[in-house]
C-alpha cells in the first residue's frame, strides 16, 4: 500500500468551505483503484477549521498558510518518520520567494527538504509541482523572474537528486491553468483550479511511474 503525503502551502491546505486539491486527488486514486493510505501530522483547514466542503476522506497532510521550503525542511524528516509515508505530494515555493528567501535560497531548502525526507526514509519517492506565478507577478517583473528561475533550479535539482531508489519526479504546470480563472483572488485555486492541481500530480504519477491512471480532464 502506496502512504501519499501531501505538502503545501495555502494552495494545498485551503480554507473553510474548500474541497481542496487533496480531496480531488483522493477521489482518483479511489476511482482508479489504487491501494493507498493518506498520511501526515495535520488535519485542519487554515485556521483550524475542519469545515470542509466534503469533510468524506482522509483529511491528513503537512500543508500550511504561509508555510513553505523553509519551513517544511526542518520537520519533513519527523513527519515521514511519524507517518511512514513513502511518496510525497509537493507544492510549494509561492511564499518562499514572495515574502522569505530568493530563487537561489529556495532551491538550496529544496536540497535540504530531501536530504531530511530521505534521512528518514531512503526509499521515499517525491513529486514536485513548479511554482505557479500569482497575480503579483503580473505587476511585480523581479518576482516574476525569481519565479522564473527557481523553477529552473528546481527542475536541475530534480535532475541531480533522483536516485533508482529514491526518484524526483517534476510534474508539470497544467498548460490551461489560468489565474483568472481557476482561482479564487489570483493565486489560490478555485474548484476548477483544484481539478488542474489534482490532475498535474495525478498525469505525472502516471505517466512516470504508472501508479493510477490519467486524470479526467474536461
């Protein structure tokens, strides 16, 4: 049995009222049939709300508003231990660059996130989703080049941190994802938006490493 863990930010740990992305992707990995428990030291919506739109599935995660490499990095290895999870859902980045470290910063805390992941599970298996650009980089060109770059540098760290036992996987941004409209205030997703998410990690799961199936796109 496959232990998903989802880490996130706001995007990922949603608010009251929410579905979340966490939700939709449970949903496909029930209708695909895919053996698997979710896992994690949190359960709450931002907050500490449990007011979910569909309080009906496995609520667990490691997500948090305002949260992001930094932060994460120094309890991942606790929580997989904690958990024993074995494969890592990953959004994060939005925060760190916008309010905490620089595109060079962050990719060094991605490093550091997977040592420690790995230090307490050699075999964990990680997915990690590019940042989306939010409405501020619309209007803010220095943050939308950080952005820009990290995701460079993240994906040359995928690239040199995958290991046969351990892989790093990068999903990709859906082409169609529009902050327009698949959020909400121009950064966190809406219902549409969190099929996009769901689906990003689901395609990628997939297609790398055949676990589930596609993602029904509409």
């Amino acid at each position: 049995m496959l232990r998903f863990m989802f880490v996130g930010d706001s995007m990922t740990i949603g608010s009251a009222g929410e579905h979340t992305w966490r939700l939709r992707m449970w949903q496909h990995l029930r209708a695909t049939g895919t053996d698997c428990a979710v896992v994690g030291p949190r359960t709450a919506l931002y907050g500490g709300t449990h007011d979910y739109a569909d309080p009906g599935f496995p609520q667990r995660h490691l997500a948090g508003w305002g949260e992001g490499w930094q932060h994460m990095a120094p309890v991942i290895g606790d929580a997989v231990t904690a958990a024993g999870a074995d494969t890592l859902l990953i959004s994060l980045g939005l925060i760190d660059l916008g309010f905490y470290t620089d595109a060079e910063q962050t990719a060094e805390n991605v490093r550091r996130f997977v040592a420690a992941a790995r230090a307490a599970n050699p075999a964990v298996r990680m997915v990690m989703l590019p940042v989306i650009p939010n409405v501020r980089a619309e209007t803010d060109a220095p943050f939308a080049a950080q952005v820009a770059h990290f995701n460079t540098l993240l994906a040359k760290a995928v690239a040199d941190l995958s290991e046969p036992r351990s892989p790093l996987l990068l999903a990709s941004v859906p082409e169609s994802y529009d902050i327009h409209r698949d959020t909400y205030d121009g950064t966190h997703p809406n219902a549409s938006g969190e099929h996009k998410l769901a689906g990003a990690f689901a395609d990628a799961l997939h297609q790398a490493w055949d676990i589930g199936g596609p993602y029904p796109h509409s």
